[in-house]
C-alpha cells in the first residue's frame, strides 16, 4: 500500500506541475519550434498559412507557444488554431495588429515525445512586397514546468506578395471557377451550419476536398459540379477542386471560406462614476473565432446605437434605467450584457441588477460564473481534482480487492 500511495503522489506532483503551465526557465533544452513553408509566392488580397512544427528532440513537451512576429504593413493575422496532440488552449492567446502573435496549447494526457504538427496561422496579404514570419524567442517549449526550447532552433519564413492572382485559364481560354451561394465572399465571415461550393462546366475529371489547408489538393471524385458540405465548424477552411482542363493541363482551385457560428464571450458591464459625477459604461469582451467587430448599446427603449467603451450615458430618467450593450462579431453572431440602475433624485445612483459573465470549466462546454474569477483553477485545477477523484476510487476498489481476499 504504500508503494501504491508513492505512485499516486508522484502522479498527483506531475498535474499541479502540468496544469501551472509555469514559465520559469529551469534549464535549456533541445525542443524546437518551427516554421514552414520556407517561402512562398501569394497575391494580394489572398489568405495563406503558415505552419508552426513542434520537434521534442528527445523531451517530454506538455506545453507551448508560439509568439511570432510578422511585417504588420504588409500582411495581417486573422486566424489561429491548434492542429497537434497539444491542442487545449492556453490562456492568453491573441492576434495582435502591431505585427505581433501568441498561440498556446497544452496536453492533459502526456507529453508529445515524437515530431507533430502544433498550429496553423492564416494570414492575409494586404500590399505587394517582401513580408516575413519570425519565431519570437519569446516562444517556449515546456515539459513539466521547465522550460525545454532551443532558442537557435527558431526560424523565419519569407512571403513574397505580388498582384492579386487570377484563375487559372487553359490554353484554349476555358476558365474554371468556384462559386459558393453560403459564402460569395472569401473575405466576409458567415454564420452558417453548412457550406455549399459550386463551379461551371469547364473541365472533367472532378476532385474536391475540404480541409484547414490552403495548399491542399482535390481527392474524392465526382461527376457533380456541386459539393455540399454538412456539420460545418468555426473557422478558416478552404475548397479544393481539381479538374482536368484538357489533355495537357490540369488545373487546382481553392476557395477559401471563414465561418463562425459562435456569439462572443459573455461579458458583465458595469457603470463608472467620474470626479464630477458623470456616468459613463464601461464594457469588453472577446470572440474566439473572427474578433468582436462592434457593440451597440441601447438606453431605456431608445435604438441601439453603435458605440465604444467607455461610453457617456445620456437620456436617463429619475427611476429604474436598463442600458443593454451588444458584441457583434465578425459574422454578425451578438452577446448582450446588461445592467439596470436607479438614479435618485440627487443624481446618485443605486445598481438594481446587472448580467453575468460566465467562463468555460476546464475547456469544456460548462458555463459557470465563478470561473471568471477563478480562471486558473476552473482551466487546469479541474483536472487535478478529477484526477485525484480518480485515484481514490481505485484505491478503494483496490482496498475492498484485498479484503475480498
């Protein structure tokens, strides 16, 4: 038995290690981040990706992140996401204009031992010129709290962004084309459950695939010149089709699509009072997929008017007063959060009741307000606690064995 409980206090040790996601660097090691493709070639206007790799090079990595740097002027970052067996995020992931990004994830189950894939960045060419891609040395790679990166490992990748590309034509001037009735536009987000891509009689022999790569191929054959894609999820995805344009040319198309069905996060405004007794709301929240792209706020039964934080409040009454702010996102999905107040006859105010915002536990899709303000213990202490649930059902099951025996 007291083998058993060595075994289970080491175990118990290595997830509060795991799930503190510390920074502290207590020695160097061999892991290495990486980017890929080393160059490549896009027009104006298109989305391309970038691949982050993760190498452990004989560590144990349960944790990383990527912080890149990338030429603001000439490309921007809409997208990040997770593609590797590290593939929890961590907090504190952001797309950020100044040319700068941070992505992390993690493991609950065990490090990556083994070459993987980590992360996809989708990013998209705004002006002609020479752009790169670095590997911040802030970047890390983390196995058990210490801190395992190869800093001489980090590389950069060069995009060359010429004039906004065209659809291949065959000699014979046939164009093929992509045309998609959910998403007609490459550059707009949607909110759709489903995506449908059609394309004109310009070809024959018919591949198509659906994927998170911009670079992919057409796979699956089809006499259709429609392709119906069910059960679509958030993000950035891309349309291959593939076809046969004559004897001698074979040609591949990619139709990029950016969906988000998801409302941003829930969020709690809250009413500040300046020195001299002016009401101003204040409020902000987040959205995982395509960014929080307005709020409106409404006063009373007055129209929701599109606004920024903080806001002046004006047109209030002596009484109860409601102010409802709504988050739109990129693809037009909303929150609301919203408070209601009295204002007495001298000015001052009394708050009645306000929404709450409410966080995820462990990841998972549990809403639960408390987390807001115990976020560190709601995304990793969960874990620790179940497992320690875990453990003692075993050690009682393995009690009530010998006993038996």
């Amino acid at each position: 038995m007291n083998k058993l409980w060595r075994t289970i206090l080491t175990f118990v040790a290595g997830m509060v290690i795991t799930a503190s996601l510390s920074p502290t660097v207590l020695a160097a090691g061999s892991a290495t981040l990486s980017l890929s493709p080393a160059s490549q070639n896009v027009g104006v206007g298109s989305n391309f990706a970038v691949r982050v790799s993760l190498n452990p090079n004989g560590e144990s990595i349960d944790t990383a992140r990527s912080v890149v740097q990338y030429s603001s002027d000439l490309i921007e970052a809409i997208n990040f996401q997770l593609t590797g067996p590290l593939n929890n995020t961590s907090p504190g992931n952001y797309l950020n204009a100044n040319g700068t990004l941070s992505g992390g994830g993690f493991s609950i189950s065990g490090g990556v031992n083994s070459a993987s894939s980590f992360a996809t960045i989708t990013f998209r060419a705004k002006a002609k010129g020479q752009a790169r891609v670095s590997l911040s040395p802030a970047s890390r790679a983390i196995s058990a709290g210490a801190e395992k990166i190869n800093r001489g490992g980090l590389n950069s990748v060069v995009v060359n962004i010429g004039d906004a590309q065209v659809v291949p034509t065959s000699p014979s001037g046939q164009e093929l084309t992509i045309t998609s009735p959910t998403h007609p536009s490459s550059d707009s987000w949607f909110s759709e459950d489903h995506a449908t891509f059609t394309w004109n009689d310009a070809g024959s022999n018919y591949k198509w695939s659906f994927d998170d790569n911009p670079d992919g191929l057409g796979k699956k054959a089809t006499t259709n010149r429609e392709v119906n894609i069910k059960k679509l999820k958030d993000g950035i995805f891309y349309f291959h089709l593939t076809a046969k344009i004559s004897d001698a040319e074979t040609v591949t198309l990619h139709y990029p699509i950016q969906n988000d069905k998801t409302a941003p996060r829930r969020f709690e405004p809250f009413i500040e009072v300046g020195e001299s007794g002016e009401l101003s709301l204040r409020y902000s929240t987040t959205d995982a997929t395509s960014g929080v792209g307005r709020y409106e706020l409404q006063t009373n039964d007055g129209p929701f008017v599109e606004s920024t934080s903080p806001t002046a409040l004006q047109g209030l009454i002596k009484g109860e007063n409601t102010v409802i702010v709504r988050a739109f996102d990129l693809a037009q999905n909303f929150r609301e959060g919203w408070v209601k107040f009295f204002v007495n006859e001298d000015g001052t105010i009394r708050e009645i009741a306000k929404s709450k915002a409410t966080c995820s536990l462990g990841g998972l899709p549990l809403q639960i307000t408390w987390c807001c303000d115990y976020p560190g213990f709601c995304q990793y202490g969960i874990w620790v606690i179940l497992s320690l649930i875990l453990l003692l059902i075993l050690v009682v099951k393995n009690r009530k064995k010998r006993s038996e025996t």
